[in-house]
C-alpha cells in the first residue's frame, strides 16, 4: 500500500500533487472558518428581526455543524457522473464519523446518566432514518420519490426540535439594532457563504485528484479524509464539552447533526443530479451504510434500555470504526 501510495504521487507528477494537498487543506480551513462565521452571523441576523431565540437555535444552530457536509456533496452531486461516491461517501461518512469516533471517544472519556426524554426521540429518529436511507438506496439509487420522503423526515426532525426549545425558551428583550454591527454581520454572512462554497469546491476537485493520483477509489477519499474534515465543527464541540465536563452537549449536537446528515444531504444531491442519485459504486450502500446503521444502533438502543451512555459503548463504537476503516483501505481500496 505504501509503494503504490508513493508511487502514485510521482507518477502524477510531485508538485501538482503536492499542490492539489495544499489546495485539499485550504478547502478545508475554508469550510470550517467560513462556515463558523456565516453561522455566526445569521444567528445574529435572525435574532435582531425579532425571530426567538429558542427557534433560531432550534433551526440555524441545529444545522450549523452539517453545512460543511451539505455543501461538499451538492458540490459534488453538481458535477455530475464521476463525483457520486465522493457525494454519497461524505454524506454517510460523516455520519459514521461522528457516531463512530466522535461520540465514541466522548463516551470514553465521559460515560453519562442520561433521562430518555432528554435524547429518545432524536435517537430513535436517527436510527430509524439510517435504516429507511439503507432500505431506499439498497439497489444503488435514491429517487425524488424517496428524497421527498427522507425530507419528510427532516421536517418533523425540525418540528420536534422546536417543539423540544419552546419548552425552555427565555423571554429576552430585543436589543436596539446598530448599523455598523448590522453592515458587518452583513459582509460576515456574504463572506462565510463565499467560503463554505469555495473551500467545498477546492475540497471536491483536489480530493478527487488525489484519489486518482495514489490509485485509491473515491469513495475512500470521502469516507476519510472528507468526512473526517467536514466532521471538524462536531469533533471541536466534542472536545469542548469533555473538557467543560459537559458531554450531554456533544451527543445532543452529534444526534441532531446525524438526522440532518441523513435526511437532507443525498435528498437534496438526489434533487440536484436531477431527480435520482446513482451509487457509482454499491459499497457505499452494502458496506457504508449498513455500517453507520450498526454505529447508530450501539449508541442509541442500549441507552434507552439502561439509561445511560455507558464506556463499553465508545469503546465498541470506536473499535467497529477503527475496523471499518482498516478494512475499507486494506481490502477494498
């Protein structure tokens, strides 16, 4: 694997590939900052036009850490035949990453008592649309019939989500609008968009560059080094809350970002290619899917039988990743 590794590299040339590495790692800074910042300053938008705040953060801070994910595989998805394993790897890597990893190393470090209400909805929900995304795309194609029913999904996804935020809503006082704060949240939004929608591109093309250039599938490109990149914002929250002592937080935002991951990246790419995504190669629904389904499964059934996120969890969540990826690039590449 090392000897093809380097041997690719020089075969397509050094620099351009050094280059197409340097142009893969701005992409992703790109996406990260960039899609901080336009999150940021809608949030402050939405909250200045008087919308509450228990429904801002219910809706834009619900789907803040997934536009990095979502934009990756539109962009992708747009380009048409060549790039669907790149779409559809992302999408349900970044699932698995966040389940599998993420949520994994959190339970490691930070097993929790948890009430059912608290994360039986959105664990069932997530679980269910896991399973009803593998059912729909298991012969290698989502249609817009079944796009428009995984979007169903996401909508009561949102419904509950505000629903849930209402419950504790603060009444707070609508602060007086300054212009010049309003004008830089203005350009702060037109430049986080700018970002995300560039650094994705940068992201797409230079990663399947790099697939091509050590001879490695892209798919294997997507389920690692693009979702593991488009992850970041969950693994950052992650890491913030085990050191604040606060990991209800991680898996709270890690279970909202999965049921968007799932409901609404390949519908919309589904909705972008023309009414149908084609699997370019079925081992993004035979083995990648019913993978992310299993993560799914060991973080949420157990939880809700004995209510707690227990360390045997993470471990096991980590170790079927560690394999899955081990396996994926040893036997599969």
């Amino acid at each position: 694997m090392t000897t093809d590794f380097v041997l690719g590299l020089f075969h397509e040339g050094a620099a351009q590939t050094v280059a197409a590495i340097v142009l893969f790692l701005i992409g992703l800074v790109l996406i990260v900052k960039g899609g901080d910042v336009f999150v940021n300053s809608a949030t402050w938008m939405a909250e200045a036009s008087g919308i509450p705040k228990f429904i801002v953060g219910a809706t834009i801070v619900s789907v803040a850490t997934t536009l990095p994910e979502l934009i990756v595989s539109c962009i992708a998805a747009s380009k048409g035949a060549g790039y669907t394993s790149m779409a559809i790897g992302n999408a349900i890597g970044s699932v698995t990453v966040n389940t599998g990893m993420i949520m994994g190393i959190s339970l490691l470090f930070a097993p929790m008592v948890i009430r059912r209400r608290e994360i039986g909805v959105k664990g069932v929900l997530m679980v269910f649309s896991v399973l009803a995304l593998t059912l729909l795309c298991w012969d290698g194609n989502l249609t817009l019939m079944q796009a428009i029913l995984m979007l169903l999904l996401f909508v009561a996804f949102i419904v509950e989500n505000v629903y849930g935020a209402s419950q504790n809503k603060e009444i707070t006082q609508r602060e007086p609008i300054v212009k010049s704060t309003l004008w830089k949240n203005i350009l702060l939004f037109v430049v986080g968009a700018a970002a995300l929608a560039y650094g994705s591109t940068l992201l797409v093309d230079n990663g399947e560059f790099l697939a091509h250039a050590v001879g490695v599938d892209d798919r294997i490109i997507a389920i690692t080094l693009v979702a593991i990149g488009t992850s970041l914002p969950e693994l950052v929250t992650a890491v913030t809350a085990i050191v604040k002592k606060q990991g209800t937080m991680s898996v709270g935002n890690i279970l909202g970002a999965n049921i968007i991951d799932i409901t609404v990246i390949l519908p919309v790419c589904a909705l972008i290619s023309g009414g149908t995504i084609r699997a370019e190669n079925l081992d993004s629904v035979r083995i990648d899917m019913p993978i992310c389904l299993l993560e799914t499964a060991i973080a949420v059934i157990p939880t809700l039988i004995f209510k707690k996120f227990s360390r045997w969890q993470g471990a096991v969540m980590v170790l079927v990743y560690l394999a899955y990826i081990a396996y994926s690039i040893v036997v599969l590449a």
